[in-house]
C-alpha cells in the first residue's frame, strides 16, 4: 500500500528546553495541551492503551459474529463448517511442534505416504503458526489450538491496520473503522476454513513500520529487525501470500517514490532498509526452505491463474450470504456470476461509493491517487489474467504477465483482494478523520452501511460442526491395539479426518496416505494415495487393494464405524479380519495375525 508521505503524520520533535517535550497527538491527549515532564498523559490516552482497547473490541466481536454458539465448547466442536481442511491444519498445528520436540525435519514427515514420507516444503503446514501455538496445542489439543487461531484471525488483521490507520489519522474512531473494514472483510471472513490465508496482520503492520520510518520515529536497526521479523513470521504463516506482499509491495513502493517529490530522498533510504531486511529473510530461508523448494518445485502450475478468479461484477455482489441483503442478492449472483469461484473481492455498493466520494473530496492531495491507483492495479489483479463480467470472459488484461513470476504462476488471483482491502481501509479512516462541517455525519453513515454490508452471515449448521474424532483415539486406547510407528491404514467416514485423528494421536503411527491439498508428483503412485473414506464412494477392488497394502507395508487398517458397511466385504477379501471393535472403530489385521477383540 503506497505511503502518504508529508501528510496528516508527524515525527516527535524534541526541543532544547529543559522541561518541554512536544509528542505527537496520538501520543497526547488534545485537551492537555504542551505535554512536559510535570504532565502526565491520562492511561485512556496512551497509544498501547487505545490499541489494546481496539483489539479487544475485534475480539468481541469476532466472538460474537462466529464464536458465541462454541466458545464454551472449542474442544468439541469447529468454529467453521469444519471438513477435510480443517482436518488438515489440526494436523499441521500439531506437526510442527512434534516434530521439533522429536528432533524431526519440519519440512519432512515419514507420518504419511509412508514408508517413503512426504515433502512438505510445498505444503501449507504454516510451522510458525505451529510452534506459536505449541503450548496451547499441547495442553488443549490440535481443535482448541485451532479454533483459537481461527477467532483471532480478524481481530489481529483489524489491529494492525488499527495501528496503520492511527498512524496515518491520529484519530481514534476513523482508524478503529478503518480496522474494522479490512480485518472483517471479505477475504478475510471467507478464509476462516484456513488460517494459513486468513492470518495476514503481518503485511499491515510491515506497512506501520514502513510509515513509522518514514516519519522519522523508528531508527534504522530497528526498523530492519522488527521488519524482518515481521516478514519471517509471515513467510512461516504462508509462503503464497509472503510472495503476493512482495509483488504488491513493489507496487506500492513504485507509487510512493513517484509520489514523493520532496521526500524522495528519504522514501528511498528507507526503501534501501527495506531491501535489507528481505535479504535478511531470504538468508534465513534460503538453505533450509527456498533450496529444498526449488529441488522438489512442480514443473507445471499448481494452480492455474483461472482456478478462482473474481468477476467484476463481485465487487458489488457478495459470494456468501451477508447480514444486510444476503439471500437476495446471492439469489441475484446464482444466476450471472456461476464462472466465477472467487469470492474475496467483494467490497459493496457503500463502499464503492466512499472511495468515489474520497476521489472527488480528496482531489487536491497526491495521496490520494496514489491510494486510488493502488487499489485500481490490485482490483486488476485479482480478476486474473481476463476481464469477466456475469461470469463471461470479455478479454484479456495487460496485468496476465505477472503469472509467469516464480511462486505468483501458483497464487489464486482470489487471494489478493487482502491488499486492496488494506488500502480501502485507510481510505476510510482519512476521509472520516477529515470529515468537517454539518455533513460530516454523511461520511460516518456511509463507512458505517459499509461496515455492517460486509458481516457475514453465520448459520449453525453448516457452521459449527462437530468433531467426529472416535474414542478410540481420544482416551488413547490406540496405544494398546497399535504399535508404535506402525503402518496404519485409516478409513474415516469423511476424507481428511484420519489427518486429525493421527494428530490426536500424538503421531504415534504412520498412515500410507494423506490428505495434504496438492499430492506431490512422488506420492502419487495410485488413487489409494489419497486414501479412503465412506464419503468419497471409491472402493477399490481386491487385487487393488491387496497390492497397494502389501506395496505399503500397512499391518493395520482402522475403520469408522459409519464407514465399515462400506468396505467391510473388501477388506474381507484381501484376508483382514476384526482384532478390535469398540470406542466408534473396528481395527483390522491379517486373519493369521488376529489374537482376540476387545
């Protein structure tokens, strides 16, 4: 997002006098006066108290919109609709940590596709967020830990850019909406299913530094380490966005340098800063990520640009059903916007009309179209490679160059609203900051429909689903019918759910399938690589099933109960038999092998 530079911020001025300190008005309070030694800003007043105030505020509201039917049940139950997903990033929290306390290669795990393992250097399995989470995760379990990340993903998104906007307004209530509009927005909202996408604070707070270097008020070394830690965390979150904020960022620095005139000289030292800390990132990865990346990247597109573009018509047309209008107007985009998977562009007629007002009202000032470019160039984006309207293609854009970049040729085009998003929210929060008049209100009530069009709509079901983890591994009687580190075959009624269940489980066994998004090219040596489950209606014949299991080395295959009426005449055929049954599982062995059922 471009920086205002010589705008409404202002860097602390320390004067010769021996007894006065003049602080910028966000650090003071404005009925105070001249802030000096004597004076004491009032605890309400302090910036750390005001964003604090702020988070907490997201939070409740978080809770509110998605939390408030489970908050006493985040054990038992999914904040989200739950589903093959989320399974998989129960397993990923609980990854990292175990690998870590059991000296295992983070980016390698023998627990699935066994007996040769998986490359994870290209799977989402975000280990920073893991190993932050590791004490809850641990002493909660991989749902909880889950659930929790899942509540704060918008109330940290909203804070950041809280920090942003105040930055930029030094003025509470435009930057708490600007805050609102991009950690509730609909990328956002939409990416509660995976918080590898969903946990973005980092861009806006990298964003805060920028401005507060800028201005003056944080110096060169530790500008460059807290940025670099920023930019760590968020490449240890996700390596797809970490690479869209690195192209959106250079966009955005290339209109700030054209905008800066006068302070070029200064946007450009920090620029330089800037590029220090990337190399900062890029030495700490380079070894043990990005070689290994590079060693094993796939040779085609993962996805291709057209997987989830978003029409133009998406703009003013939500995907999923929101608090003001939903069922009309989702009934509306079921008829004319069914090409279209994407869904995150999303901003509303309200505010589209705020960023119109903000063009004309805001005319005379340079950051104002530096702002509006910037979110002219991302909206181009995020519509892919061609224009679509009503779902119909109508040409190409000049923007389809950039999916031939490393790592952006396997972004989702319907990913990167969260930068356009960003740069609306602080257009918000200066235009109210600058409301004046007797229509001041006007700009308070268009940011406010436009805020509330934005909530998503929270139906329980699908909503808060239910864990369908069996006893079986719950009360850890897996431990005397398993051996440790056993080829286990899981068969669960929903495909992805045996990825939880070994999670919870502890990896005390290893599974000869997975369910990790895209199968690297290694691993896909047969169907039966993804695995089975009731709900996916494949069944695999006897011959199939017997050479894949023999091929494996799998001793033992666990049954969910509702999936058992389904594979159990096959299972039959290849010589398994029940030496279990109980706690919502069968457990399966070689006939030869069975000693007795418990």
């Amino acid at each position: 997002m471009p920086i205002e530079v010589g705008g409404s911020s202002e860097r602390p001025q320390v004067t010769t006098s021996a007894t006065e300190v003049t602080v910028p008005e966000e650090d003071a309070d404005p009925r105070a006066g001249v802030a000096t030694r004597e004076t004491r800003v009032p605890l309400r007043s302090r910036p750390a108290v005001r964003a604090l105030g702020a988070f907490l505020a997201y939070s409740l509201l978080s809770i509110a919109i998605w939390g408030r039917p489970v908050i006493a049940h985040l054990g038992s139950h999914y904040v989200t609709p739950g589903g093959p997903d989320p399974s998989f990033f129960r397993w990923a929290l609980g990854w990292a940590p175990w690998a870590a306390a059991h000296g295992h290669n983070l980016l390698f795990s023998d627990r699935v596709f066994a007996p040769q393992g998986v490359d994870l250097t290209w799977v989402t399995i975000s280990p920073g967020t893991g190993l932050v989470m590791a004490p809850i995760t641990w002493a909660f379990g991989t749902l909880v830990s889950l659930n929790v990340l899942t509540l704060l993903a918008p109330p940290l998104a909203a804070w950041a850019a809280f920090l942003v906007c105040m930055r930029l307004t030094r003025s509470f209530w435009p930057s708490f909406i600007g805050g609102f509009l991009f950690g509730f927005c609909t990328y956002i909202t939409g990416q509660m299913n995976h918080p590898n996408l969903a946990l973005v604070f980092p861009i806006p707070l990298a964003v805060y530094l920028v401005i507060r270097r800028i201005e003056g008020s944080l110096g060169a070394r530790a500008f460059v380490t807290l940025l670099a830690l920023t930019l760590l965390g968020l490449f240890s979150i996700s390596t797809e966005v970490f690479a869209s904020a690195a192209l959106f960022g250079a966009i955005a620095w290339c209109i700030t340098i054209i905008l800066a005139r006068e302070d070029r000289r200064r946007v450009v030292r920090t620029l330089g800063l800037f590029g220090l800390a990337y190399a900062i990132v890029a030495g700490c990865v380079l070894i043990p990520y990005l070689l290994p990346a590079l060693r094993t990247a796939p040779t085609a597109s993962i996805h291709t640009p057209d997987h989830a573009y978003d029409d133009v018509l998406r703009f003013v047309l939500p995907r999923d059903p929101t608090v003001i209008g939903g069922a009309a107007l989702r009934s509306l985009v079921s008829r004319f916007t069914a090409a279209s998977l994407g869904g995150g562009a999303y901003l509303g007629i309200a505010l589209i009309v705020l960023l119109v007002a903000f063009a004309i009202t805001e005319r005379r000032r340079r950051g104002t179209w530096g702002l509006l470019a910037f979110i002219l160039v991302s909206a181009l984006l995020t519509m892919g490679p061609a224009l679509h309207v009503a779902g119909h293609r109508v040409s190409g854009l000049p923007t389809s160059l950039i999916w031939k970049l490393p790592l952006i040729k396997n972004a989702i085009p319907d990913r990167f609203p969260v930068h356009t998003d960003l740069a609306v929210a602080v257009v918000a929060a200066l235009w109210l900051a600058r409301a004046r008049g007797p229509f001041a209100w006007s700009r308070w009530a268009l940011a406010g429909v436009g805020a509330v069009m934005l909530i998503p709509s929270i139906s329980t079901p699908p909503w808060h689903a239910q864990d369908r983890t069996p006893a079986f591994f719950e009360d850890r009687t897996y431990a005397s019918v398993l051996q440790p580190d056993e080829n286990v075959l899981i068969i669960p009624t929903m495909n992805g759910e045996e990825m939880a269940w070994q999670a919870t489980a502890d990896f005390s066994f290893r599974m000869p399938e997975g369910y990790v998004g895209v199968i690297p090219a290694v691993n896909r040596g047969s169907r039966l690589d993804r695995g089975l489950s009731a709900n996916t209606g494949q069944v695999p014949t006897t011959e199939e099933l017997a050479s894949w299991l023999n091929a494996k080395g799998v001793t033992a295959v666990v049954v969910d109960d509702l999936a058992r009426p389904r594979f159990e005449a096959v299972l039959g055929s290849v010589g398994l038999g029940p030496v279990y049954e109980g706690d919502g599982v069968s457990v399966w062995r070689m006939r030869a092998a069975q000693v007795g059922s418990g």
